[in-house]
C-alpha cells in the first residue's frame, strides 16, 4: 500500500486541472483564485516567476517571457543539438529545457493539491494525449520527476474520461463509445468497448497539433501585426474571451484601446463569421473519426455513445458537425468537459494507492499502441549477427517514420540467407513504455531492451540537477511568503495576548508548525529522493520547540522570518 494520498494531474496545452478521490467520490481541487482550471502558463519577469491564473492576467504585458506551448512568443536556442526555451528572468537570460516548463505547472498544481488536502502529495496519475508517440511519453515522465513526482502511471485522456462516464453511467452490459475529446492544443477520438469494469480501447487516432488555440489564431484585420508579440497576444486573449461568448450567444465583440501603432481596435464578431474562419479547422475533426472508426472495424451506426471532452467542445458547430456525421444521434453532455479528464484519472490513482471503496474496485483498463510499430531486420556477416530497427509512425517504410531504439542479436549460426528465423516481440507497459525482445528460434538466444529514446532528451544526470537547482540556494518565493505571512500572525497574536492559558499557546504552535513543517517536509523529501545536499543552510526557520512554558511564550524567541 501507498503511502499518503494520490492525486491525478491532467495538464492541458491551456489549462490544467487536479482531483482526488477521497470519501467515495471524485473532488475536483480549486486553485488559490477559486477556479477548478489552472491556465498552464508560465512567465518570468524582472522579480519573479509566475505561474497558472496571475500569469495570464499579466501576458498581454510580458509575452516574450511566458511560454505557453502554442505560440512560442520567446526565443528558442540550440544547447549541443537540443532545444532550450530563452527568457529574460531577474535581469538575467535565462534557458531552460522544454521539460522543465510543464514541470514548473506540475509543481504549482501539486501545491495547489497538497494546500487542499493539507499534507504533502507524492504519488500522481498523469493523463496524456492519445496520441503522443513514445519521444513525448518520454519526456512526459521527464517533466514529472523533475516536480518530485512519483508516477504511478501514465494513461491516455481519452481513457480517463471513459472512466469518468462509465462511473457516471454505470454501465453494465457491453457499449462502444466513441470519445470526442477536442481541447486548446490536442484532439484525440479513441473508441472503447466498455463492460461490468472493463475498459478495452479498439483503436485511437488524433492530431497533437489542433485545438482551441488554432481556432483562436485565425482571426485577422487588414494589417500585419505578427511582429509586434504585445499585440499578438493581447488581440489572442481577447478573441479566446469572444469564442467563449460564441460558444453560447450568436454575437460578441471585442474592443482593444491602442492595439497597434496608436490604433483603437473594435469588432463584433457573429458567431456565423467564427464558423467561416473555421470552417476547414471544424470539418478537419471528421477525418481521425473516420480512421478509428476504419482502425477498429466498426460502421458508425454501431456506436452506442458519443462521449464530448475537452473545452472546444463546448462550440455549437462542432456539435452540430459532429451529431450530424453520427447519423443524428445525441450526444453525451453529462459530464463537465473540462474536467472529465481529471475526474477519471482521480479513479485510477484511487485503484492504484490501494483505495478499497466499491466505486473503485471493477475497473481495469485495456490500451492501445496509438501509432503503429514496425522493424527492420538484417543479418549480417561474418559476424552472424541480426540487427533490428524499431520505428514508430504510419509511413510505408521505415526510413520515413520514427526511430526509436536497435536492437542487436549476436551469435546465431551461419546459414544461408533467408534462413535464420528472428521472432521480435513488443510489449508495452501499463504506462505506455516500449520493450522489445528479439530469439534467434534456432537456438534460443535472446536479447531485450527497453526504448528509452534518449536521443535529444534528458539524461538522468540532467534531470538530477534540475531537480537540485530547483531547490538549491532558498525556498521559493511562494513558500517563503507563506511562512512569513504564518509568522507575523502568530507574533501579532502573542504580542496581544501575553495572558491566556497555556493551551491557547500550544494551539498557536501547533498551526504555525502545520504549515512551516509541511513547507520542510517538501523540501526534504525532494533532497533525500536527489541523496544530495539540496539545502543546506536554507531553511533558516527554528520552528520546533518541545513545549510551551505556562510562563511565558517562547514561541516569539524562536521564530526569525527576518532570516528567510
């Protein structure tokens, strides 16, 4: 059994969101702002690093220095053949790696988990889109561990929000399901069969680069304002704010005071002039319906429900396009789309850290590889060795799809070409990692390995050090406002009450050492994962006194926020 409590994590392109399956249900968790999504936006400015809701209040100010993974408004550099994101941060240019910006969104989401539950969250579910391919499983697990995240497993968005609609349903008998499951910057449409629990995936196809943020970017008016990155994403923001409007009133405008060289921009925009703009985007979600549809053998009529998830679903048109590609047949709307995805994974880490509640205990999920695999085998002389090419993708030769790892076999007998019988073996793990086995069927001889695709990735070295920079030096600006913030209520307090009874006092010390030690308890534990020195000298905060003398409070003695 797990210890502590396992949340899921579903980072979008745009937004994220956390939940928890505690006292038999799905909590989805608000953030300090109280909304349920977290924009997934990072910025850096002169003084601090921002993250999620007060970032894209400020990102029509800072564009060049919020990454948001869409748009690209910063400068991307070449460190020995991998890419890094530049910015300007505290007056100095700074580079990080591209896993190390959702890391930095996982670990505001997680402490927005671990404020909620009120202890500190190690164990996550993550989600992921269908579609990714095994580089981008990859560097998903990357950007996790740099958090100081253990994930127990990685499963398809597609999936976690089957989950949460069969729970919703309670479905028994066998349906096939069809998931529409189009978000800001992804869109995946699995189909599953699911029966009493069991979720089998038939097939899934998507595009990892069409979303909300596209339909956002084909606005235009008469000049050219690209290069100018403020007004770019100011006109951005305010146009994601009028497709909202749209998504349920026929008319909205947008009104920007000098957007460009000294120009006042004004529009109203008709909900019929969206659809124009986006029209080839809208009908373009007809064709990975059709190749699952193709991949699994199914008619569409065969369908039983069609499942919504992801906010860009919420626009009238892809509703309409879709139900009417569908035959007529109603949609499902059951569940809030932005947060289905959440809800179904919160059940898997439910599963996973060992919760015994009924909801939770029948359900067992059957994946799918969501691109095909393939090889390419040689043996070669006089060596007598076989050499096998792994790829990834759906092009008809593996020169043109994705190389993920060689496997070599040595030893096998000299025979005549054609000859020698190599049986190669994939097996692909519950969170989507390759393993591939090769035999030579004459005499038994194997070799395994398991695709790590390091090439242009993180090494563990690399990681490693992320996570002690991450921590190196002081507590985050966030967390030492915390304690600050915790200390002078409680000096406040006990200049003005120096006569109340002792359990009072030992009340005060008991809720300034909740939140101070579940601070520490973050950062040692990250420090003792990288069995490094990480900290040093910079928790400066003696906060542990044994108990609080009748007399008098030394409480007031031992606290020195000055030394943070």
């Amino acid at each position: 059994m797990l210890k502590g409590t396992a949340v899921d994590i579903d980072i979008g392109t745009t937004y994220s969101c956390v939940g928890v399956f505690q006292h038999g249900k799905v909590e989805i968790i608000a953030n300090d702002q109280g909304n349920r999504t977290t924009p997934s936006y990072v910025a850096f400015t002169d003084t601090e690093r921002l993250i999620g809701d007060a970032t894209k209040n400020q990102v029509a100010m800072n564009p060049t220095n919020t990454p948001d993974v869409k748009y690209w408004p910063f400068m991307v550099v070449n460190d020995a053949g991998r890419p890094k994101v530049q910015v300007e941060y505290k007056g100095e240019t700074k580079s990080f790696y591209p896993e190390e910006v959702p890391s930095m969104v996982l670990t505001k989401i997680k402490e927005i988990a671990e404020a909620y539950l009120g202890n500190t969250v190690t164990n996550a579910v993550v989600t992921v889109p269908a579609y990714f391919n095994d580089p981008q499983h990859q560097a998903t697990k990357y950007a996790r561990t740099i958090a100081g995240l253990n994930v127990l497993r990685i499963i398809s968005e597609p999936t976690a929000a089957a989950t949460a609609y069969s729970l919703d349903k309670k479905v028994g008998a066998e349906r096939k399901v069809l998931t529409f499951d189009l978000r800001g910057g992804t869109f995946d449409v699995p189909i599953l069969t699911i029966e009493d629990g069991i979720f089998e995936v038939k097939s899934t196809a998507g595009d990892t680069h069409l979303g909300g943020e596209d339909f956002d970017n084909r606005i235009k008016h008469k000049k050219d304002i690209s290069e100018n990155k403020r007004a770019v994403r100011c006109l951005h923001t305010a146009y994601e704010h009028a497709k909202r409007t749209l998504s349920s009133s026929i008319q909205a405008s947008i009104g920007i005071d000098s957007l460009y060289e000294g120009i006042n921009f004004y529009m109203s925009s008709a909900c019929a002039r969206f659809e124009e703009l986006n029209a080839d985007l809208f009908h373009s979600t007809l064709d990975p319906i059709e190749k699952a549809l193709q991949d699994a053998k199914l008619d569409k009529s065969k369908i039983h429900d069609i499942v919504l998830f992801g906010g860009s679903t919420h626009i009238p048109k892809i509703q309409k396009l879709l139900q009417d590609f569908i035959n007529g047949k109603e949609l499902n709307k059951s569940i809030n789309p932005d947060e289905a995805l959440a809800y179904g994974a919160a059940v898997q880490a439910a599963i996973l850290s060992g919760d015994k509640s009924e909801n939770v205990q029948e359900l067992l999920l059957l994946d799918v590889s969501p691109l095909s695999l393939g090889i390419e085998t040689a043996v070669w002389q006089p060596a007598w060795c076989a050499y096998s090419q792994v790829c990834e993708g759906e092009r008809a030769t593996t020169k043109d799809n994705n190389l993920l790892g060689k496997c070599e076999l040595t030893g096998i007998p000299p025979a005549p070409c054609g000859v020698p019988q190599i049986e190669v073996t994939f097996d692909i793990d519950a969170n989507g990692i390759l393993n591939v086995s090769s035999v030579d069927k004459s005499t038994g001889k194997e070799n395994k390995i398991t695709i790590t695709n390091d090439k242009g990735h993180l090494s563990k070295e690399d990681i490693e050090c992320m996570v002690q920079e991450k921590l190196q030096g002081k507590i985050n600006d966030e967390d030492k406002q915390k304690i600050l913030a915790k200390c002078n209520k409680t000096i406040n307090w006990l200049d003005k009450n120096q006569t109340v009874e002792k359990e009072e006092f030992e009340h005060q010390q008991e809720e300034l050492e909740k939140v101070c030690n579940s601070i520490i308890t973050k950062y040692t534990r990250v420090q003792e994962a990288c069995q490094e020195e990480c900290l040093g000298d910079s928790l400066m905060v003696e906060l542990l006194p044994l108990m609080v003398l009748p007399q008098g409070p030394p409480l007031k003695r031992l606290i020195k926020p000055t030394q943070l």
